[in-house]
C-alpha cells in the first residue's frame, strides 16, 4: 500500500448540484468560479495495489478502485467520482498573478477540493502565500483517476550520473554529505544532505528521462528524474524571458533529438542538496541541486524530512538558483533555440546510452557554467 500526501483547497459544502448518479457533474458550469483558499489541507491518495493510480468510480471509463483504496480526508477514507482539469485558471500570489491548471477532484459524498496540477508547481510555491484562485477552462477529457506520484517530490539523479567534485568525476550515489561538489560560479561546495530511493519508475511521473551525449552540449548520456530541472543559458533566454539563464525539467525536453523516456522496473535516484539551491556539474551540463518545496515535503516520510531540515542551514522556504520555465514557456524557448525545428513537442526516440558515464570528458557550450 502506498499513501501519498498531496495539498489542496477542500471546499466548502458539497459540489451545487451534485449527485451520485450523475457522471458528468464537473464541467464548463465550474468555469471562472472562485474557490475558497483561506486554509489549505493535506490529504491522502491511497494506493492499495501499488498500480500508482487511484481510480475514480464515475461510469464514464469503466475503470474502478481497487477495494480499501481511494482519497482520505481527516482520517476519512472515500471514493473519487470524477476528476477534471480546468486549463488558463488563474491564482494570487503575493499580489502576483499566475496562469495554471488546476484539478477539480470530487468524491462519492460531494466533497469537493481543487488543487494546482503538479507540472504547474514552481519552486519557491507555497499553499499559505496564495491568496486568491479562480478555476478557468474546462477541459473535455475523461480522467480514470490520479496518478499518486508527486512530480516535484523526485528532483533526483539517476544513481549513475557523474558529478564533478575537485578530485574529479564521481557517481551520485557515491557521494555523501560533506563531500565537495562543484556549483553555479565554478565554486566546489559540500553537500549537507544526500539520501537516495529505489523502486519502480514505469509511469510518466517516475521514468527517467535520458539525455543522449550530444542534447545540450552533453559529451555522456545521463539520466534524471522527469522533473529534475537543468540549466540552458543562452541569449533566446535573456530575450524572452528577461534572463539568460532558466531552468528547464527534464521531460520537457521531451522532443529534442535524443531525449526519451525510459520506463523501468526498479532504479535508483539520488537526492544531493547543497546549502542554497544550486546547480551541479555533470558532463557538459548543469542540473540543478535538490530543492525542497511542499509537494517535496508530502512525498518523504516525517523522518526524512526532519532530517532534511536538521542537516541544512537554509530556511524551508527557499529561493531557486534562477527562474524555472513552465511546460508551454519551456517549448517557446526550444523553439527559439531552432532545436525543435517548428514541429512543436513530440515524443523522443528511445535512444539508449552508447558510453561508460563513468569516464567522461566535459565540453563548453551554451549551457556551460553560469557566472
């Protein structure tokens, strides 16, 4: 069994005009509602069979939960009856608006909560700092349930991966804390916390994603968590965004010419975590440290997180090394860079690695060491 803590609004009263018997009852009629966000909560998806899905028990698809399985609220176990995506909704934050998606899930009882979408969720996001949330779009698409993996909780390295430190290449899951690593400005810093997890990485939100020697000034393959981010620096950036350096996730470079992801029964993905937020340097690229963030905090046992926080000297609430792009500015900047050849996201070939990571050779390019 597997329970996975996520944070939402749960609002209040049941769903207007909710029934039971009704399979439809989230549609375009939530569009431009306003939801209550003066108290967030955390619940529970609970995966009975480990499939990674909660399923939802709305008529529509066919697909139902696996008896014992399902969302808890306050200690309260109960059914999903429908899920939805409503794209283009707009949240408050500190005076800031943003544009997300946000998902509507509603239960067997009425309960209804709406959270951010997972892919959404930037670094330095925090439930308490947002102040004002209004659903947006609907979007027509039968959901059969959520997937339980919280995307940002898995910023990691495959165990694999080459690390520069100052005594040369190392592999992640060979490194400790205290251990030296270079970062942004070419200065090698000590690790304060690293810890690892192994198991099944067959969905997309647990796959590694392979970037081929040669993707972005690469001279070995490696291999990342699909939301771990790297760092592009290049005048496109500094054009478009008003920065020359922003980090990008994994999947989504996604597209690019030797990019795919690589379903697998069992790896091992590595958490390695400087003081601040930082990049590290693997062969030619830079990828960024382990951030800690709220969906990061929900998806580690208390334990973990506790000692998390014990061994950094950094606030929980922590500031990233620069701006990290969403899915849809992400493909903007792609595009810019010509390295999409105008045909938009598509899904990469699967490639597999041709060389021993172990011994790599680092080569400069547009990505290289930021200042």
């Amino acid at each position: 069994m597997t329970d996975t803590r996520i944070w939402g609004w749960l609002q209040p009263g049941t769903l207007p005009g909710f029934s039971l018997l009704n399979s439809d009852n989230l549609g375009s009629g939530l569009n431009g509602t306003l939801i209550t966000t003066d108290a967030y909560t955390e619940y529970i998806l609970r995966d009975l069979d480990g499939d990674g899905i909660v399923y939802d028990t709305d008529l529509d698809d066919l697909s139902y939960p696996t008896l014992g399985e399902g969302i808890v609220f306050d200690g309260t176990l109960t059914n999903a009856h429908e899920i939805a995506v409503y794209e283009n909704s707009i949240i408050t934050m500190n005076g800031v608006d943003e544009t997300v998606r946000l998902v509507v899930t509603v239960t067997d009882t009425g309960t209804w909560a709406v959270r951010i979408h997972d892919e959404d969720i930037q670094p330095g996001w925090y439930p308490a700092d947002i102040t004002r949330a209004q659903i947006g779009t609907f979007l027509p698409t039968e959901y059969s349930g959520s997937h339980v993996t919280s995307v940002d909780g898995m910023l990691c390295f495959a165990a694999e991966t080459p690390i520069l430190t100052p005594g040369g290449w190392r592999r992640a899951d060979a490194l400790r804390r205290g251990d030296p690593v270079m970062t942004a400005g070419r200065r090698f810093e000590p690790l304060t916390w690293t810890a690892r997890m192994t198991g099944p990485a067959l969905d997309e939100a647990s796959a590694p994603i392979v970037l081929d020697a040669g993707v972005l000034g690469l001279s070995a393959p490696i291999r990342l968590s699909p939301q771990h981010r790297v760092m592009i620096t290049c005048p496109e950036a500094n054009l478009v965004f008003g920065s020359r350096r922003v980090l990008v996730a994994a999947r989504h470079l996604l597209g690019l010419p030797g990019v795919c992801r690589q379903p697998l029964d069992r790896i091992t993905y590595v958490h390695l975590k400087t003081r601040r937020h930082s990049v590290l340097r693997t062969p030619g690229l830079w990828c960024e440290s382990y951030l800690p963030g709220p969906m990061g905090e929900a998806s580690m046992p208390p334990s973990a997180w506790r000692e998390l926080m014990a061994a950094s000297r950094s606030a929980p609430r922590e500031k990233s090394v620069c701006r990290s792009l969403t899915a849809a500015e992400a493909n903007v900047l792609l595009s810019r860079m010509g390295l999409l050849n105008g045909q938009g996201r598509q899904r990469g070939k699967q490639l597999f690695p041709r060389r021993d990571p172990s011994a790599p050779s680092p080569a400069r390019n547009r990505s290289d060491a930021p200042a």
